[in-house]
C-alpha cells in the first residue's frame, strides 16, 4: 500500500490540498492519503516528519502560503531548510509547494496561482511515487512552472 501524506495550513486562503488530493486520488488510486493541518508554515516540518516517520508515508506534499512581510520571508526559509533537512534524514521526498501572497497581482491570479500549482506539483508527487527517480527526466530542461504558463527550453 503506497501512503502519501499531505501537510497544509489554517493560514492558507486558499485550500490547495483538496486540489492536491483530487490529482493524487486521481492518478494514484490505490493510495492511501493521509491529510495533516497546521496553523502555518513554521508547523509544516514536524507534520510532514510525522507522516514520514510516524505514519510510515512513502512521500509527503505541503502546501502553505506565505504573506508578503518581510517575517513571512524568514519563516518561509525556516520552513524550507528544515523540509529540505526532513528529506535528507528520512531519504523521502517532500515536495514543497508554497504560495507568497505578493507574487501576484490580484485575487483571482493569486487563486489561479494556488490551485495550478497544488495540481502540478502533486502531479510530479504522483510521478515520483508511481514510476521512481527517472519519472520527470524526459521533462528536464523544458522550463516547466507551477503556477504559471511553462517558460519553455531556451533551445531544443
């Protein structure tokens, strides 16, 4: 049984997980999917460890969102060295999927931003559990984005 675990917060304005888990569900049927919500971002490390070590999950995907002050910036890196910590000691991936609320102009783009994202990352989650570390190579190089229009290769 392949477990997935997926770590969100209170604090998001957006509820990227129910994306997240609708792809999951979608391409990887057979998983059992286990959803862990936190108050924001600094809580994010210790509940994806909990899902890896704890819960046994074979990957994790967080979702937070990051508000435009400079703090939320600190916080931010915190969360992302301990995540990148996480998955150096358990050897599972954990793929961060983070909004920053000033990456966008308005609500509706700032929406748009979250849910693509969510989507394609747990697309790529999806590719790394199913199919193992060769899943995304034939994509390396072209220029994909998350949450927005793909940029493309700078030469085939």
């Amino acid at each position: 049984m392949i477990k997935i675990g997926v770590v969100d917060t209170t604090f998001s304005r957006v509820d990227m997980a129910k994306y997240a888990i609708e792809v999951i569900e979608e391409n990887l049927p057979e998983a059992e999917i286990i959803r862990y919500t936190v108050p924001g971002i600094k809580d994010i490390p210790v509940a994806a460890r909990r899902l890896l070590i704890d819960e046994g999950c074979d990957a994790v995907i967080t979702l937070g969102w990051v508000g435009p002050g400079q703090v939320d910036k600190y916080s931010y890196l915190a969360m992302s060295v301990g995540l990148i910590m996480l998955q150096i000691m358990t050897g599972k991936h954990v793929i961060d999927v983070t909004v920053h609320e000033d990456e966008a102009g308005d609500l509706d783009d700032l929406y748009n931003i979250a849910v693509d994202r969510a989507r394609k990352h747990a697309l790529n989650l999806v590719m790394l559990v199913k199919y193992g570390r060769e899943a995304l190579t034939q994509y390396a190089g072209k220029g994909l984005r998350q949450g927005r229009p793909d940029e493309g290769p700078i030469k085939e």
